[in-house]
C-alpha cells in the first residue's frame, strides 16, 4: 500500500478497503506515514466522508493500534461518559466524582482542548501537580480503589488517535462526522467500559451547530457502541451560550469544586445530574427519581467534593488547591469587566466567540506545540435571560498580557447580543437517543 494511492483514492470520493485502511493507521502509528500525509487524508474524509463499512475499519484500527483494557477483574460494572466539546464545558470533572461517590466505577480517558472548545486534560493540568499520564497499570488500581481516574492517552492506549487528535486540532478538520465518531468510540472501547454514556452538544459553541448534525453523530456512535457490545446511549444538550459562568482551565476546575459543593451554577448542574443519572441506570445501581436523588444527595452533603479531591491526591495533584473555592489554582495577573453599551436583557451569547477569545487569550492552542496558560480566561457576569444597565459588566476578562487582554475585550464585546426583552428559556437536554 502506498499512502498517496489512499489519500487519491478517497479524494476522489472512493470507498477504502478495510486493509487499505488498517495499513494506513498503523504505518501513521509507527511513523512511516508521516503527519502531512495524514493530513491529507484526514481532510479528504473531511470532504468526502466514511461509509458504515469503512468508519467500522477506521474505529477499529484506531482502536487496534495500541492495548485494549480488560477491567472485568474489577468488581461492579464500569461506565464513561464523553462530551463532543463546548465552551465552558467542564462536566467531567464535575460527573467523574459524583457518580464515583454514587457507587460506580468510572474509567475515564479524556483529551485535550479542540478548536474553540477547551478539554478536561487541560482543566485538570491547572491543579498542581495533578497527573493526566498515568501508566495502564495505575489507572486500573485507581479504578479498583478511588472508583474513578482520570487520563489522557498513553502510548499504548490507541495512540493512532492520540497523534490524530492533535493533528486535526491544527488542520481544520474537527467538525467530521465520521472522525468524531471513530475518534470518541475509539478511546472509550479501549477503556475496558461496560457502558457509555455521550453528551452531544448542539448549538454556537459546539462543533455540531444544527440538531440534524448533532443526531446524526448521536446515532452514529450509539450504533458503533452497540455494535461493540457495549450499552451505550447519548443525551443531546444544548450549547448556544457557555455552560456555566467560567470559560478558561483553572476558572473551569474553581467552578466544577462548586457544583461539588452543590453551589454551582443551575444549568451546569442539571446536566450534570442528568447524565449522571444515565450514568447510574446503566451501571444497574439505580433509575430515575431514585438516581437524581442519590446524585443530588451526593453534591450536598460533601461525598462528592471528598471524591473529586481523593481522585486529585491519587493523581499526585494537591487537594488543598481546591478548599476555598480554588483559591490554590492558577490566577491571572490581570483582569478587566467588558461593560454593557445600553441597559436590556442579554438575548443571545455567541459561545463559539467566547470559546476563540478564551484561545486567544492563551487558554488553547492554535498550533500543536503551543503551551496552555492554565490561569487565562472568561467569567460571565451576565447570561441569556438576564437584564444589565449601561456600565454594568458582560463578562470579566482573565489574561496574562495587556495585548491578548485588549484583543480579548473587543472579541467579547461583540459575543453579547441585547435587547428589550428576555427569550423564553430554553431545555438544556434536547433529547434522548439510545
């Protein structure tokens, strides 16, 4: 096989062989394809897409390229959840803890940001210390003792995605159908899971911007996990303004301690209750109103809190840098409101603005080598559905440098939307797909 020959032959809108599609991934795994050849092709199946047949022998060559875990040695039933990304979207840190505290085992391989979306890797760099690269072994005594853990990949857990994941970030090919699902599906059926739960945002701030996308990539991993043995099922939510208040790494992991303390924001913690409660269904610990009960019991009398700072101390981060509401986390040396132009109410907020003034800022990546500044970010003073006279703030603005922060400002500015009066509230789970 020769790599141009693939890339040509899925340029030109052929169908590729699962060997054809085995030998690339591997020969891109090992080196002998190099970056820019996978550029290339990645970018044709941008265009041209992946048939059933050939996004089945893409996930399986993702997932085949490094090991597969099995936990079945570990007692109780192991469930994930994966977000597609969003601004201000730090639910795994907040749904790892609480759903462990519930009694379930969470085996949780996350990545890094993407595009205008941040990612909980990143967030979870920001407390001192904490290690997001455990080795296989380690992340199974965790599972086993903690009740959950939290890494990226290692080299032996699908690197073929690992090496893909960070390519697409930098070449405009993250909004793929097929390349989503394959990259998502990939890592979680290496984890060892019996059962998986997807929130698939829709809306500004996320990659899929209609609700027929965002169905279609729904659809579209459940069928992969179901056709790999494993329960899985989607919860579609919406993402036309930040979940939550904080957008940038260390005001993500300061917010996410106050959700664990039951004082979060309202919207960040109903969908984080809501997928923890597929989480618990699926782990056969308990359904419905009794589920929600347990989460939220979990969040208010301090076990969830506890877990999240367990699971901190295992990874060699410090818990004492999330007492106090955070204050042991990163800060940034500046920070300046963005004032309202008139008195109204916020009508809209563009999320995917915020999430490119966040990366602006320095809180992402807009090459692969970039260095993440953890302190960097966007609170928001005001959300859709809230009123603010002239002067007062939109959002405050977190930055390290006088530059990013004047860029910043004029970005965010244009990000709000007012008017006279309030939209009607919109639901934050928009459906079920299973």
């Amino acid at each position: 096989m020769r790599a141009y020959d693939v890339i040509k032959k899925k340029r030109d809108g052929g169908t590729l062989a699962p060997e054809e599609i085995a030998e690339f991934i591997e020969g891109f795994t090992e080196g002998t394809v190099p970056d820019y050849q996978a550029a290339a092709l990645v970018m044709a199946i941008y265009f041209r897409g992946l048939g059933a047949a050939e996004l089945s022998a893409w996930t399986d060559a993702l997932l085949r390229s490094g090991d597969v875990l099995d936990l079945s040695d570990i007692p109780g039933r192991k469930v994930d959840k994966h977000s597609t990304g969003g601004v201000g979207d730090k639910v795994s840190i907040c749904l790892a803890p609480l759903v462990a505290a519930c009694g379930v085992r969470v085996p949780m391989i996350s990545g890094r940001g993407l595009g205008h979306t941040g990612g909980t890797l990143d967030k979870l760099r920001s407390i001192p210390g904490f290690r997001v690269d455990l080795g296989v072994e380690r992340y199974r005594e965790l599972v086993a003792t903690v009740g959950a853990c939290l890494v990226g990949q290692t080299d032996r857990l699908v690197p073929a995605d690992r090496k893909l994941y960070a390519l697409r970030d930098v070449t405009a090919t993250v909004e793929s159908i097929p390349l989503i699902a394959a990259s998502i599906m990939s890592k979680k059926l290496a984890e060892g899971i019996d059962g998986l739960v997807l929130d698939v945002k829709v809306g500004s701030g996320a990659f899929m911007k209609d609700l027929p996308s965002a169905r279609d990539l729904a659809r579209t991993m459940v069928e992969i996990g179901t056709a790999m043995g494993k329960e899985t099922v989607a919860l579609i939510t919406e993402m036309n303004q930040p979940l939550g208040r904080a957008v940038g790494n260390a005001l993500e992991v300061a917010e996410a301690v106050e959700v664990l303390r039951g004082q979060g924001p309202d919207d960040l913690t109903d969908v984080t209750v809501a997928l923890g409660e597929e989480m618990l269904a699926l782990a056969k610990v308990a359904r419905g109103l009794e589920a929600r009960d347990r989460l939220r019991r979990a969040l208010t009398d301090g076990r969830a809190l506890a877990k999240l700072m367990e699971i901190a101390a295992a990874q060699g981060g410090d818990p004492g840098a999330l007492e106090d509401g955070g204050r042991g986390l990163p800060r940034a040396a500046l920070r300046r409101a963005v004032s309202a132009p008139a008195d109204g109410a916020v009508t809209a907020i563009d999320a995917e603005r915020v999430g490119l003034a966040v990366v602006a800022l320095g809180a992402g990546r807009e090459r692969m080598e970039d260095e993440v500044d953890p302190a960097v970010g966007v609170v928001l003073d005001r959300k859709v559905g809230e009123r603010v006279r002239r002067g007062e703030p939109l959002c405050t603005v977190h930055a390290s440098d006088e530059a990013r922060l004047t860029a910043a400002m004029e970005r965010l500015q244009s990000a709000f939307t007012l008017g006279e009066d309030p939209p009607a509230p919109r639901p934050l789970v928009l459906e079920r797909v299973a």
